[in-house]
C-alpha cells in the first residue's frame, strides 16, 4: 500500500555526480520541480579507490557546474571557501584536485542540494495518463511519485569477464579493482610460512595503474607482483590540446552525425583517449622500478598483448592462463591473489522493464540517444553517461557534464535557462568546406 504520492516534472534517478550536477543546475528553477532520487543511503563515490595522492585525470574546473555556470554556489571553489581551504588550494597550484577531496566535495553537494534524496530504490515505473509513475521504497515504506520526464543517470556497474569460473569467483582471491582498499590488508599480507606470495593485476588502465604502483611500494623482497593487459602497451590519456579540442559541442555534432557502423569503429580507436593512464602515474612507476633494481632483484613481471583466457581454482591455487594474441602462445600460473581492473559496464535498470515501449532502441539493443540526449520517443526520457556509442568519448568526461545537463536542462524548460557554446575548437571536424581561400578571379583581379 502507498504510504505517499509526490508529483514533479522531471525526477532524476541516480545521484553520480552527473545527476548532482542537474540537481545544482535545476535548483533555484522556479518553474521546475524536481527530485533526484538515489537508493545509496548516503553519497559515495569509488570508495574503493581512493588511494592516497590520487587525483582527478581533469581540471577542478570539470565539478558539478562551473563550466555551466561559473557562479554557482556549487561550485568546487565555493566548497573550498566554505571549508577554509581556497588559499591553501590556491598556494597549492594544481589544477587536479585530489581525488578524496574531490569525492568531499561531492558528498556535501549532496547534502546541500534540496531535491536530493537517498535511501530511495526505484522498484518500478509505468506510463499512464500522460505521467510517469515510479515504484519507490524508502525508510518510510513503499512511496508513489509522479513525473512528466526523467532523467536517468544510474551509472555503470563492476565488470568481471567470464573467463573467471564460478570457484574463482567464490575463493575470496578474484578483487574486482573498485574494492581494491576494501582487500588492500589481505593483499598486502604475507603468506604463512616461507612460501613467497604472487600477486597479480590485470587491466591497462588508470586504476590498474594506482593499485600496481601502491603493491609495488610494498612488495617485499620474496614477494612476486606480476601486471598483465591485453593492450600492446601501456597506453598514456593523450592529453595535447588538439586532441582535448574533441571534447567539445562539434566534436559531438560530427560523431553523432556518422552512420552507427562508423561510430564503433571509432569508439573502439579512442579507448586510449579516456581509458589510458596518467603519464606522470607512468613515469613514477618507471622510477620505482628503477629504485628497487639498484640493490635487488625486483620480482616485478610486465606482460602487454596478453589476455587473460581462463582463471580457475582448486582448493589451493588459483590458476590464470593469459594468451599472447599475436605470438598464440600461452602463459600459466597460479597467484594467491588477482585484482580485476577490467573496468564498467552499463546496463539498462529493471525499474526500465515497465515503460520499455516508450524508449527508443537501435536494432542491436542499445538506446538510441538522440543529439540533445533523449532515449524517449517522445523525448520525455534523458540519460546521462549512457551514450558513448552515439555521443563518443565525452559522455564519461567529467568536464563535459555541466555542457550535457545544460542541454538537457534548456531542452526541458524550452528556454535558454544556461548559455550552451556552439564552437569551441579552432579545427573543424568532418570535410567542413574551406572558407576566404583566394580563387583564380580574385588573383586575376588582384593583378
């Protein structure tokens, strides 16, 4: 039985920090009810990796709403003058805030924002009378609520790769690399006895990156660390400034435009535009390598190509078989612990299930997301961070989320609520035609 019913025009559902940059930006709309529903009792934000001295791969500038608005009052630099802490940011001078503090951040965002709630699960969602009704469970019981649009924002989940058998799974030694500080003790522990430990990471990423580099400041001397990708090799985030041009409203308006087919080709040779590592994160790993092989044998072991194929267990042992892809060679051997880097993985929430026949789907499944980022056929359903096969590289990027949610936003109130910058790059994208060139009559002319 209902315990309540709430009405408004747009519930977001989801409380990332995508959808806490729409509640800032919708808060103080006045013709604008919203709610931000997240079924987390409290903010967190990768808790798993917040590993000391790790920063944001973007400028503080990418928060919940400066690029957006500058003026903001949730904005990052007004967090810091909240908290004392803008001159020692300042005298700092470093564009990437750290991580944990960033995450603080968020969390008092969060708090601070009036339409947001947490502690509320999404059960379902119907379509009638030209509402949206949503199925909420809270503290206080089951509740109702009601909305013309929403705005999905429910992330992205851990993934495992099926190579790893149901044992594996279930030996306590598989870590998926977001629960990396949670397992961090037991991976760092030595073994019983006088047989040296192994400890293997798997994945090519930033992630990958911070947790080989935090093990390998620990290894003792017996202990092997081994890290393996199915990358060539380990590939940095390009940071030039062309390539940050892409990040940008006509980048999206040239990817979006492109046949699908076109668009997947491309997704899959831009991975090392967002999924790379840092290059300073490189180099410091280089230097410790280089430290530890002055005095002793580093029992370090680096393998790129190699992909792992098969990760078993017996009472014992846990079991990994990578395969060289180019050389079809096989490498075997057992580990007393693996971290899973293997990133995220979208998926569609099961609340979807009840208004699936008003989401429009490309033929393979995938939503199908419109320039302005509508999943809804009649574009009353927006999604955040769910588009990088339409949008490209920029729906995970930190720094393109105020851009998005004032899109979204604008498009909602059907008025220009947040200035939205049309060209932002010097090139242009695509076989845009040559503008002022001379030609043969002007030159004759000329002469």
């Amino acid at each position: 039985m209902n315990q309540s019913s709430e009405h408004f025009d747009v519930i977001a559902i989801g409380a990332g920090p995508f959808n806490l940059g729409f509640a800032a930006l919708t808060d103080g709309i006045a013709d604008l009810k919203v709610a931000v529903l997240d079924a987390a009792e409290k903010f967190v934000w990768h808790p798993g990796m917040m590993l000391p001295g790790t920063h944001l791969q973007v400028p503080f500038m990418a928060d919940l709403v400066t690029m957006a608005d500058p003026t903001n009052k949730y904005s990052f630099l007004n967090y810091l003058k909240g908290q004392d802490r803008i001159y020692p940011f300042y005298i700092r001078e470093d564009f990437y805030a750290l991580r944990q503090e960033y995450s603080n951040y968020l969390a008092w965002a969060a708090q601070s924002i009036p339409s947001v709630r947490f502690g509320h699960r999404v059960l379902e969602s119907t379509y009638r009378d030209g509402l949206y009704h949503l199925s909420v469970l809270t503290e206080a019981g089951l509740n109702h609520f009601t909305a013309q649009k929403l705005v999905l924002g429910t992330g992205t989940q851990p993934y495992l790769p099926p190579v790893i058998s149901d044992s594996a799974l279930n030996s306590g030694k598989v870590v998926h690399s977001s629960d990396y500080l949670f397992q961090r003790d037991a991976l760092l522990a030595p073994n019983d006895g006088a047989r040296a430990k192994v400890t293997c990471v798997l994945g090519s990423g930033q992630s990958a990156a911070e947790i080989f580099l935090d093990l390998l400041r620990s290894l003792r001397p017996e202990d092997h660390l081994i890290w393996a990708t199915r990358s060539e090799r380990y590939f940095p985030l390009e940071y030039t400034k062309l390539t940050l041009e892409m990040t940008s409203p006509e980048y999206i308006d040239h990817f979006h435009a492109l046949p699908m087919d076109k668009r997947d080709v491309l997704s899959a040779e831009q991975k090392g535009l967002y999924k790379g590592i840092n290059a300073d994160l490189i180099n410091e790993i280089h230097e410790e390598l280089y430290e530890r092989s002055i005095e002793q044998a580093t029992n370090v072991h680096l393998r790129t190509g190699c992909a792992a194929t098969a990760i078993t267990t017996d009472e014992q042992n846990l079991s990994v078989r990578l395969r060289h892809e180019r050389t079809e060679q096989d490498l075997d051997f057992e580990v007393d612990h693996l971290v899973m880097a293997t990133g995220y993985r979208a998926g569609v929430p099961d609340f979807l299930s009840g208004i699936i026949e008003r989401v429009d789907y490309l033929a393979d499944g995938r939503f199908n997301v419109d320039r302005e980022y509508s999943i809804g056929l009649e574009q009353d359903i927006f999604v955040q961070n769910a588009e990088l096969h339409t949008h490209g590289f920029t729906a995970p990027d930190l720094g393109m989320g105020a851009y998005r949610n004032s899109v979204i936003i604008n498009r909602l109130v059907g008025r220009e609520i947040y200035h939205v910058e049309k060209r932002i790059a010097f090139q242009e994208f695509g076989a845009a035609a040559l503008t002022g060139l001379p030609t043969a009559a002007t030159a004759t002319a000329q002469a």
